[in-house]
C-alpha cells in the first residue's frame, strides 16, 4: 500500500503497523546512508543498523512532535537520525576515555629491545642478500610475500623438496649469523 506523506504521519499517530512497516521500507537506505556519514569511521556496521533501528523508533514514539505545516516528514526524519547519530558518536568519545589515575606505564616498550631487533632485522635482509639469485628470490617470495611453495615449484620449475632444501638451507644460515640455537 502507498501512503501519502499526510496519511502515512495519519497513520503512525494511529500506531498503525502497516504505516510503520511502510515508513521503514521506505527511508530504511536514506537515513542508514545519513547514519553512516556521520557514524562510520567511529563505529561498526552493528552500531550504524543500532542507530537507524533507534530513528525508527523514535519516530514512532515522538510522531507527535512533527508538525506537518512546519516542515516535510522526510525532513524531520533526517534531523532525528542527525541527532540519534551525533548522540551514539558522543557515547563512544566517551567510552573511549582513560582516567589517568588509573592508568599505568607498563615498561613492554624497551628502546634496547627494539634497538637489537632492527638491527637483527637489517642482518637477516643482509644475508638474504648474499644468497644467490634463486635462492634469494625464492625466499622473499616465500617469506616476505608469503607465496606457496606450490607456486614456487611452478615458477622455478623445482620439486616440492628442492624447494624445501633451499629454504631450510637459508634458515640455518640466518640461525648461524645471528648466534641462534
């Protein structure tokens, strides 16, 4: 059933279900859309469809206060999601906050630590380098670009267990350079 803009407010203020149904069928895109350009870089999809249930509802809740000579339905159902949206994004600002009380340092980040693994890091690219062009290339590809040995075999027209011995051939290499057991 199509309802004119007049009959379908009629209706809601009736608490009629069809009228609601319809109202939801047909601004349901719109006000997720309006909902999603304010909401989406906050929150997930879960919290936008949250959002649009509560504009729907409000709608039915507060049809009383839309004034039909001030304004067009449409409308006022846009500056209710607006609202609804703006309000969700203030909760999740505010869930977001730490009391800085409360809040500990813990020493996880160890500017030595990171000192030494860059430095492994910078190591282990080092000795990569100076395997030969084969053994080298499959390496990266198979741990820097995480490619499937299947692909490997395809692409160098090795076997499954050629492929594998160059691999575990590097890794002992990188083991002895670095002093690892």
């Amino acid at each position: 059933m199509e309802y004119s803009q007049s009959a379908l407010v009629e209706g809601i203020k009736a608490k009629d279900v069809a009228a609601y149904n319809y109202m939801i069928n047909k601004y349901t895109k719109t006000i997720y859309y309006l909902a999603y350009n304010i909401l989406s870089p906050a929150l997930g999809k879960e919290d936008i469809e949250e959002c649009v249930s509560d504009v729907f509802l409000d709608a039915w809740i507060k049809i009383d206060e839309f004034n039909q000579e001030k304004g067009n339905f449409r409308t006022w159902l846009f500056i209710l999601t607006k609202y609804k949206a703006l309000t969700y994004k203030r909760k999740k600002a505010t869930k977001n906050v730490v009391d800085i009380e409360e809040f500990q340092i813990k020493d996880s980040y160890n500017l030595e630590k990171q000192f030494f693994l860059r430095q492994d890091q910078e190591k282990v690219v080092e000795i990569i380098n100076s395997f030969n062009r084969i053994d080298k290339e499959i390496f990266f590809r198979r741990y820097f670009f995480d490619e499937k040995i299947s692909d490997l075999e395809k692409t160098f027209n090795l076997s499954r267990s050629a492929i594998d011995n160059r691999l575990l051939r590097g890794r002992k290499i990188i083991k002895e350079a670095l002093n690892y057991e």
